[in-house]
C-alpha cells in the first residue's frame, strides 16, 4: 500500500536560456512578415491581421521552442507504511487455560486489534505451531509449538523490508525446535509479546517422556526409561503402570517426596507379539490434580519376527553339528534346532534353510525330506562325510559331482578361490583359511556345474587342485550350497586358539547361511506403507509396484486400496499412476491400528498385496502446563520490545505509535520526460493553424 504525492514539475532546456529569445524573435518576424502590410481583408484587414498574426506567432514561436528539445523533470514522493506481524500461537496449551467463555472474549479482542491496526499500517496475521500458516486461526489445535520456526520463517519473509514490529502472543511453551530468543534476534525489529496462560505451578502429576527403541525383535527383552515429574504433590504416592493392549506389563508405587519432585525409572519388558505394538504408561492420579491428561502416554515398537528357523538334520551325532549351532546362534535372527534323520517326526516343511550333514547315507535316502525341500523352494547345504552315500548325493543335487573311488578319503585344506564375489568376505578370511586343519574329503574326482560359484578349492598335500571343495549355486530358484568334506569343528577350535576368538570361522559360515537363507520377493503385486508408524499429523502415504511374468514394472491397469481401522470400518481408494508404480496420499487418520490391502486385475489374474500401519497420538502440548512468561520477557527484552498480557489488547496500538517504533518510508522518484511527447502540444499547435486557416477562408483568403 503506496501513497504517492507529486512534488513538484520543472522544465528544462538542452540550450542556454536566451535562445528563448531567438525563438520569440523568429516567431515575431515570421508574423509580421506574413501580415504586417497585408490588405487581402479590407476593412477588417487591420484587427484581422492581428489576431492571425498572433496565431501564427504562437505556432511558431512553439515549434522554434521544441527544437530546443526542452524536457519537464517531475519528483513524486511516495509513503510505505510499514508492517507489522500479528501472530497467534495456535497449540493445545493455550486452549487448556482458557475457558469458552475467556476464548471467546480473547478472540474479540484480537480482532478489533486486527482493525485498529490495518487502519495504519501494513497488518500481516499468522498463526504457529507446529506449522507457521496466513491468517489467524483460533482453533487452538495444533500438537506442538515451534516458536524459532515461525522466527526464522519471518526473517525469511521480511527481513528485507520496513517491519515496524512484531507482535507474539503465545504462553511461552515450546515443545520443538531450538530457543527461540536466537531465532528472534535474526528478524532485528522489536517485538511485543502478548503473554498468556497461567504461570502458578498448579498440582499435577506429568510422565514427562518415555525413550524407547523403535525396533525388538520377537523373543528379546527391551528396555523403556520413564520420566516421572510432580509438581506441588509432596507427600503423595502414584502408581506407574504398563499395559499391552489391556494386558498389565508392569506396575510400580512411586512415592513423591518433594514439590519439585523427578525421577526415572527403568522398565524391562519381554516382545512377545510381533507386529507393532503398542503400550500405555499410566500414572494414578493424585487428589486435587489440575489435570489427569497428562497422567498417560503411549509409545509403540515395532517387534520383528524377522527369525528365520533353520534345521540341521544330521545323519549321526557329530563335532560339525555343535560347531554350526553355535556360529548361527550368534546371530538374533536365527533360531536352530538339531534332529537326527532317522527320528525326525515332523516336516521340515516349516523350516527356512536345512543343513544336510552326511545325508543321503546308506541308512537314510531322506527321499521323502529333499522332495519337500523342492517343493517348498526350501535353501539348503549338503555336507559330505564318510556315511554320505555319493550316488544318491549326486541324485540329489546338480551342483556339484563325485565320483568316489572306494571309501578312502583324503586330508584337504581349504584355499579362496580368486575372483569369489557372490558375497564380500573379511581379508582375514583369506589370509588365514590356508592355515586351519584339513577336513576329511571323499578320494575322487570332483566336477562343479558350469554356472556354479566355487568359493573353496582343495589343496591335497602340498597340490593346489581345481577340485572344488565349497560350491554355491542354484537350481530351479532353489539356492543351495555344498560343503565337500567333514571336520569344520577343527577350524572353530583353530580359530579361536589362534584369535582368542571365533570370528573369522562366524564370518565364514554366517555369510553362506546368510546368502542362502535369504529370501527373494518374488510376488507380482506388491503394496507397503511408507512408515510403519505414524504421528497423527502425518499424511499416510501407501505405494504399491505391479510386475509382469518377466518381473518388468508396469501399471497399467487400475490398483485400488482398502484402509480398515480396528473397529471394521472399510475406507476405499484408488491408486494413482506415477512413474511405472502406484501412489496415494490417504490423508490423515485418528490413533489406531490399522490394516490395508491393495487389489489389481492383471491378464485376468485377482492380485492382493496388503500391510499394516499404526498411528499414535502426539502427546506434546499436554505435558507442560506451566507458562513461560520469562521466555516472552526474554525474547522482547532482547528486541527492544515490550511484555503485555491480555486485558491490554485495546492499548497495544497506542504504545506503538508512542514507542516510535513504525515509522513509514518516503521514496522520491525523479522523472524526465521531453515535452515533444506531450500530444496535447500537438493538439495545441493543429488548433492554432486549424483556426487560422479557418478565419482566412472565412474571410475571402487562402
């Protein structure tokens, strides 16, 4: 908003002032040149030819002047009021200290402040929480407060521009972002600050903050720390308890013996459901207490059934198999059992990856446990030994072949082969590998199939062979490995009387089970969730992937989706088409736990992907029931501003204008302009010779 005033207008000539002179003169001897002794008129010749003669000694005289290219320079001052910022805190805790009645006044108050103020000055309004928004909001709904945001924001803003002052009314409370009286100095304009809430310590309980892991894995402990705090409760007790979806976890009395009064408490407790979970800290109230909202929080972890269960079936008992136990039991994610093929009850259907040790043997063809295994796309390893009965070993795999020459064995030691790279192995491995004792391997002649990986070579004596003696590969999207010789316990007891310790052995064997356990995704639809967990003022956002018989991406046909909350309520979506995939922002749901499925139709095939997510409450604003009106004295102290509370609304206006704070800008802008361009010069000149023509016709003359 500009107030423009014009100055003053000068006209300015490209020559020195007396060729004035010369023009008038020109424009004089022109006239009378043309009419002095001129008789064509008769009788009325003598006043007739004065006034023609004027015209013409106007007209001339002009256009002489114009040839002397005169200008007109014209200064205008324009006024810019300046601004001034008007932001309301819009959190929970303002609204937890006023009742409808006072926000109904208080928002009566700030718009007739609003009025005075646009009458003056350049009013910009905003409202701050967790977010910085135009306009002032009175709703009081925002989760948290972010004061240095909504600073550093209007010094984004504004900082180059005439800010007369700032006006904040807020209680103090922040509960995200650095301290604003840093943020605040950026902006360099005073800053009045509109103090609100209460600042008397009232009774209350508060569970301050709960710190937890965001993951656990199922069957492991994990630990929370529970911040406890009490105001003004001495002398009273309260009771911190845990419960998992209504289910009591744990439970503890607390005695407060102070005002003042802090503790932590460190709670262990056992995941035992997978998914995510979620669980609730509750304090018991205290009489008397201002408020029991905050006597309560949730906090949620997601526990992983990420353990893969792996059998290790062995022919007989033997040294390999408590070697390899104990090497995958270092590992949280796996979980192993031990069983003997000639006992083994139960299918090893459910497992995720077998160890063969010594089978197929003479004894057991386990025919029925490998027709499983290829069924069930189960990754296995095969380990030779002494009982393993080569021809149906061969039968069963297509890796690796012996071909046995009676049942002497050799003492091979194993060497890395160069060039292995399927996976990365520690440098140690290879330097020290050559140095572990031989294992025992079949005496014969030994054959990898073409498009197997050979990680271990055999070295017979003092030969370095091309037999193979540790083979990974695939068959039919089975992966599978093979382990040509027993005796592996040697190489863990080695390892740990050279290292102290077993790690170069774990890394070995990890690594095989690990690149053979690994599960592939091979599913044509696919849909997940962007965060398992959300915060209630998080959009869900949910992207999905269709995949063709030759696993190219594609999305050409429609994709719906399906939100279900726990109480069975369905909410419909459908999916948009974004680079080769889906997407869809479902926008923003209440507390809960929620399940989703994803549907496509493809070549006449029904695909379903689905998930889960949960969303939890955010719990800042209710926590702090205290205001901070040092933090508002602070932040205009230090900004030359000044502290009011409410009930001065109606004066804010005249103490800005009594602190001298906004004052406008005065621009003077200068304007030369050559009078050439004026068109009524023009106009003036063809009026001039229009008229004079005129009058000579009307008289009988050209």
């Amino acid at each position: 908003m500009l107030n423009t005033l014009l100055l003053d207008a000068t006209i300015l000539l490209q020559y020195p002032t007396w060729f004035i002179l010369i023009c008038v003169l020109v424009g004089l001897v022109y006239a009378l040149a043309l009419y002095f002794r001129d008789k064509s008129f008769g009788e009325q010749s003598k006043k007739l030819n004065w006034l023609l003669g004027s015209f013409r000694f106007l007209t001339v005289t002009i256009i002489c002047l114009l040839l002397l290219t005169p200008v007109i320079r014209s200064t205008t001052t324009e006024s810019e009021p300046p601004i001034v910022i008007l932001a309301q805190d819009n959190s929970e805790s303002i609204k937890a200290n006023m009742s409808e009645e006072e926000q109904a006044a208080y928002q009566q108050k700030m718009e007739a402040l609003q009025n005075t103020l646009s009458e003056k000055y350049a009013l910009k309004t905003y409202s701050f929480g967790s977010k910085v928004s135009e306009g002032i909001d009175f709703s009081f709904k925002d989760k948290s407060t972010n004061i240095s945001q909504f600073m550093e924001e209007m010094y984004d803003l504004y900082s180059n521009q005439n800010v007369g002052t700032l006006i904040l009314a807020s209680d103090g409370i922040y509960n995200q972002g650095s301290n604003p009286i840093y943020a605040g100095s950026k902006l360099n304009t005073p800053i009045f600050s509109v103090a609100l809430g209460d600042t008397i310590p009232k009774k209350d309980l508060i569970l301050k903050k709960v710190y937890n892991n965001k993951i656990a894995y199922l069957g492991d402990r994990f630990n929370a720390q529970i911040d406890v705090a009490a105001i003004n409760c001495n002398s009273g007790s309260t009771k911190l308890s845990i419960s998992q979806r209504g289910r009591k976890v744990f439970e503890k009395v607390i005695s407060v013996n102070n005002d003042d009064f802090f503790m932590t408490e460190e709670v262990t407790l056992n995941a035992t459901t997978s998914g995510i979970q979620k669980y609730t800290v509750t304090l018991s109230s205290i009489n008397g207490e201002v408020t029991k909202v905050n006597n309560t929080k949730d906090f949620y972890i997601d526990i992983l059934d990420a353990r893969q269960k792996i059998l290790l079936l062995a022919e007989s008992p033997h040294p390999d198999i408590a070697a390899f136990r104990r090497t995958i039991l270092n590992n949280q994610n796996y979980e192993v059992e031990i069983a003997y093929a000639d006992k083994l009850t139960e299918s090893v259907a459910g497992y995720d990856f077998v160890v063969l040790h010594q089978l197929p043997s003479n004894r057991n063809n386990i025919s029925t446990v490998l027709t499983t295994i290829r069924n069930k796309r189960i990754p296995h390893m095969f380990v030779v030994g002494s009982l393993t009965s080569l021809p149906a070993f061969n039968q069963s795999q297509g890796i690796l072949k012996i071909n046995g020459k009676g049942t002497q064995t050799n003492d091979t030691e194993g060497v890395l082969k160069p060039g292995f790279n399927l996976f990365t192995l520690d440098a140690s491995i290879g330097d020290n590998i050559y140095k572990f004792p031989p294992l025992s391997t079949p005496f014969g002649d030994f054959s990898a199939k073409v498009d197997a990986n050979v990680m271990l070579t055999q070295k017979i004596g003092s030969i370095n062979t091309e037999y193979p003696l540790l083979v990974l590969g695939e068959e039919q999207n089975i992966k599978k490995a093979v382990m040509a010789g027993e005796g592996m316990w040697k190489w863990r007891i080695f390892d740990y009387l050279q290292n102290q310790n077993h790690e170069i052995f774990d890394e070995l064997l990890g690594k095989i089970i690990q690149y053979l356990s690994v599960k592939e995704d091979k599913r044509r639809f696919r849909a997940f969730a962007s965060n398992n967990l959300y915060n209630e003022n998080e959009a869900i956002i949910i992207d999905a992937e269709l995949y063709n018989s030759n696993y190219e991406r594609v999305n050409d046909p429609e994709a719906t989706l399906e939100i279900t909350n726990e109480k069975g309520d369905k909410f419909p979506f459908t999916f948009n088409k974004t680079n080769g995939s889906y997407n869809i922002n479902a926008g923003y749901f209440p507390t809960g736990d929620y399940k989703f499925e994803a549907r496509a139709s493809f070549n006449n095939e029904q695909l379903k992907a689905g998930g889960e997510f949960s969303v939890k409450s955010i719990q800042l604003e209710i926590f702090e029931t205290t205001a901070n009106h040092q933090l508002l004295h602070m932040i205009s102290g230090k900004n030359g501003g000044q502290v009011i509370f409410s009930d001065q609304l109606d004066q804010l206006a005249s103490m800005i204008d009594a602190k001298g704070f906004a004052k406008p800008i005065l621009f003077d802008t200068v304007k030369t302009r050559s009078l050439i361009h004026y068109k009524w010069i023009f106009f003036l000149l063809l009026a001039l010779l229009t008229l004079e023509w005129f009058l000579r016709r009307y008289n009988g003359s050209y």
